[in-house]
C-alpha cells in the first residue's frame, strides 16, 4: 500500500483528476431548500432558501468544511455570488440566499481560482417540485401529518356512536 501510494502521489496526470473529484464531492455535500413560496417579481421569481450541508454540527470536519464553503464562490445560474456561511442554533451550516430567476435554476459552488463549478447535490433545481417536496403549499396538512407509527400501534378501543339527540 505505501508504495501504491507513492506512486498515486507522483503521478502528476492523476492530481487534476484527483482534484476535480474532490471539488465534485465537497459540492454534493450542500443542497438547496426553499424557506418560503417564491413570489411573482415582474416575469421572474423571487427565490428564498437556505443552503445546507448533509454533514451536521457533531461531524468533527465541519469546521474545515465551513472554512471551505466561506473561500468558495456560489453560482447561481452560472452567475457568480459571495455569500458568507453561518450556523443555525444547532450548530448546521446554513448559507441564506434570496435571488431572482425562472422556475428552473441552478445552484454551483467553485472551490478554486482554476477550478470549474460544479452543481449541488440535486441542482439544477425546479421551484415546482421544492415546493410540492417542501409541503410549503400545503394549507392545511401534508402526508407526514397522518398518524405515527406508535399512534397507531396503541390498543384499539370501541368506538362509541354520538346520540344526535
């Protein structure tokens, strides 16, 4: 193994590559959720969302990951952003974005001066689907809010009829 190692490190034909793949899997860490319902701004919508990481506060590389995220530019729809990362009360990364566009759009981070931008986990992304996988239009209930898995494993008791009179 150290001597496959050494020569991994060595060859100068697989450290682009090497780099490349890293900058593809730190962008698949992040995906986009909506915080509200886009509204209607002219012909365009206004999107309002947070960016996340799939790697939560306890994860020891976080820090190194947030560090990375702050040095990074986000694109969105090829367009290029600076936004500075924070953390929620649990200690999750978030990165808030509002930004207009079409009901389709894309969201890419670079991590590099020399690198390309590669997509988050899922984009680009459609504002129809986030909101129906969201729950946002939901105005009452969503699927989720049926009954638990241990509502319904309690004892079953009669059910009593109302008198109507």
């Amino acid at each position: 193994m150290p001597l496959l190692r050494t020569l991994v490190l060595k060859d100068t034909t697989l450290e682009d590559t090497i780099k490349e793949i890293s900058d593809q899997l730190f962008a698949s860490l992040f995906y986009f959720k909506l915080t509200a319902l886009p509204t209607l701004v002219d012909s365009r919508l206004r999107i309002e969302g947070q960016i996340l990481c799939t790697q939560k506060a306890e994860d020891k590389a976080l820090p190194l990951i947030c560090q990375q995220l702050h040095n990074s530019i986000l694109f969105i729809n090829k367009k290029a952003t600076r936004s500075k990362p924070t953390h929620n009360t649990y200690g999750n990364i978030v990165l808030p974005v509002v930004f207009l566009a079409s009901n389709s759009f894309s969201l890419d981070i670079k991590q590099r001066p020399n690198s390309l931008p590669f997509p988050l986990s899922s984009s680009p992304y459609n504002s129809s689907v986030l909101i129906s996988r969201g729950g946002l239009n939901a105005s009452f209930s969503t699927r989720s809010h049926k009954r638990t898995r241990t509502d319904q494993n309690l004892p079953d008791r009669p059910s009593q009829k109302r008198k109507l009179f």
